[in-house]
C-alpha cells in the first residue's frame, strides 16, 4: 500500500555503503592513485606521531632547544595526521546527507 507523503521506499535496495570503513576502504582509497596516496600519506603520519616526538623532546631536555620549535613541531605532526584522518570523513558525511548513493545519475556508478 503506498502512502501519500512516505519518503521510504521498501522495494528498492540501498547502493550506499554499510558503513565508513567500508568506504573508506574500498571505494576512497583504493578506487584510485590519489586514494593509494592518501592511504600511504596517513601511514606515514601515524609513523610520524611515533617516531618523532621523542626525538624533539630529547633534544628540548638536553637543552639544544627552545620550546617554541617544540610546540610547532608537535602541532605539525599531530596536525597533519588529524587533517589526513579526518578528511576522508567530512567528504562520507556529506555523500551521506546529499543521499548520493540512491541517486540514478551519478557518475560514479
């Protein structure tokens, strides 16, 4: 029976991915080089935010440097990697509100 005013729509299966994991991973990173890139670029920031605030700090302690450079280096890197995280993010957010996946034209299908 259809309703008058009903937006939901039973009969028809949904294109849109389970979730964001399964997005980011199949269809933002590896659908492309650009993708590759950024999965590459976020690995290399996680080892960034390992690697290299001991290094600083060991340098701040022994008192080769001062805490300024500290600080701007500690904002570069976890910067980096919140920015590179987070991007794939906002861009699922806004494919979910615009309902791009059950769209009939849209080039990516």
């Amino acid at each position: 029976m259809l309703t008058i005013g009903s937006k939901n729509n039973h009969n028809k299966m949904s294109n849109a991915p389970k979730n964001y994991i399964t997005w980011v991973f199949t269809d933002h990173y590896f659908k492309n080089g650009r993708g590759i890139g950024k999965f590459i670029g976020t690995l290399y920031g996680i080892f960034q935010v390992i690697y290299v605030p001991p290094i600083v700090l060991e340098e701040y302690y022994t008192g080769w440097m001062p805490i300024w450079p500290v600080i701007g280096t500690f904002i570069a890197v976890f910067g980096f990697l919140i920015g590179i995280t987070l991007q794939p993010y906002g861009i699922y957010r806004k494919l979910k509100r615009m309902n791009w996946w059950d769209r009939i034209n849209n080039e990516l299908k």
